[in-house]
C-alpha cells in the first residue's frame, strides 16, 4: 500500500525552465515556486494561518517585500469557501512560506507563498519579485497561455497538473507522477509590467480541472487585499 500526497507544481516546470533559459540570454531574473508549509486543524474550525514570517538575516530590500505570512492572511478570507462555490466548507490547513534564491550571481530573488486548503480545493498564492514580465511569460508559453487583462494589470492564465508522491507503508521507496490538473492565473505586479508577478492556483481534490471563472474570481477578491497591491489601468491583451 502507499500513501498519496498531492504538492504543487514547481516552477521549475519545463515551461518555466523554458522562461529561465530566455533570462538568462537576456541577463534578467527567473523564479521558482517553493511548497508552502502546513498546519493541520480542527474542520470544523476556520484554519489559521502558520508560517511564512519573513527571514530575519534577509536583506532591507527583501523586507520591503510581502511575506507569506502577508500572503496567508490575505488569502485565507472568510469568503473564500464561497468564491470557490463551495460556502459549507471550512479551510483544513492554512499556511506560508518565505524564501529567496540567487539565479546566476544576479540579486535575490524573494518569492513568499500560501496556500489554504479545503476538501473540495486548494487554493496557492505566490509572489515572485523578479524582472520577468508577464508579457515574456506568456510568449514563451506561446498557445497555452490565454492573456487576460485582470484588475487592469496584465496576466494570462495556463494549466499544469500537481505532482502525487507515493511512499510505502514500511517507509520504503517513494514514486512520483503526474497528479490533479492545475489551472493558474499568473498577474503583472503592476499594471506597467515592468517585472515580477503574482499567481493564483487552484486544483481540485475530484480531479476535475477548475473553472477559469472560479480562478479569476478569487483573483479579483484576494489581490487587492495583499500589501503592496497597485491599481490597474492598462491591461493586456483580451483572450
């Protein structure tokens, strides 16, 4: 027997590696998604958020950024089970995380995260202060990516599938493969475009690909709430 344990997808991805290999012939940042940590509670009470405190050794200018913890307390709102469709639900688990990378000797590339989840769903948030624009993203994903104009910030939504572990029962050997398909919302910080981005993912416990409308509603809810959030003007592209 094994035990399967949904994760989430890796910004390391190959279309990412794609955009990564585009950053580095053009001397500008990648990022990378790291998984949240989580904190079980009781279901039949709303989940509090664990995690995600910014680093005390970081650098001043990674403290301007948001932290996971910011991100946690953004995205677990009260409303959230009845965005995803689902108002009888209560969170399980609510968490964040906060790390940095250094891609090819460039400056630190600060990328907090959370997730919040339900029985039905769950739900990430991240943000990735880097000098990748949404625009570059979405043309390294050429057809997969459908460009959008969200709260006038520029942004395109794609698809992936998470990652299932399996390990044995005697604590033996683990396997990995394909799991739930993702449906993602990634959005410019700003409605310039001028680098970085935050994104929104959902996937399903059923496996059923979550509804667009879906992610864009918790989107347009839970984005203008996170710190630093700028209003938009000029979006992108309708698709």
């Amino acid at each position: 027997m094994t035990e399967d344990i949904g994760a989430p997808v890796d910004k390391g991805n190959p279309w990412r590696q794609g955009i990564a290999a585009v950053v580095a012939v053009a001397a500008l940042c990648g990022g990378a998604w790291w998984l949240g940590e989580t904190s079980g509670t009781s279901p039949a009470k709303p989940a509090r958020c664990s995690g995600g405190k910014p680093d005390k050794t970081a650098a001043p200018a990674e403290k301007a950024h948001t932290s996971g913890a910011q991100l946690c307390e953004a995205l677990n709102r009260p409303d959230l089970a009845e965005l995803l469709g689902t108002p009888d639900q209560k969170p399980r688990t609510a968490s964040g995380s906060q790390k940095s990378m250094r891609l090819l000797g460039s400056e630190d590339i600060v990328s907090p995260s959370a997730r919040v989840e339900f029985d039905a769903y769950t739900v990430e948030l991240s943000a990735t202060y880097d000098r990748l624009r949404v625009a570059e993203s979405a043309v390294v994903l050429g057809k997969g990516a459908q460009q959008q104009a969200v709260l006038g910030h520029p942004a395109f939504f794609y698809s992936d599938r998470t990652v299932t572990f399996s390990i044995g029962t005697d604590g033996r050997g683990t396997n990995s493969g394909p799991g739930s398909p993702v449906r993602a919302l990634t959005v410019a910080l700003g409605d310039k475009d001028s680098g970085g981005s935050y994104e929104v993912t959902l996937w399903r416990a059923d496996g059923v690909l979550p509804d667009d409308a879906v992610v864009r509603r918790v989107a347009e809810k839970v984005l203008p709430t996170v710190p630093g959030w700028t209003t938009g003007g000029v979006g992108a592209t309708q698709g």
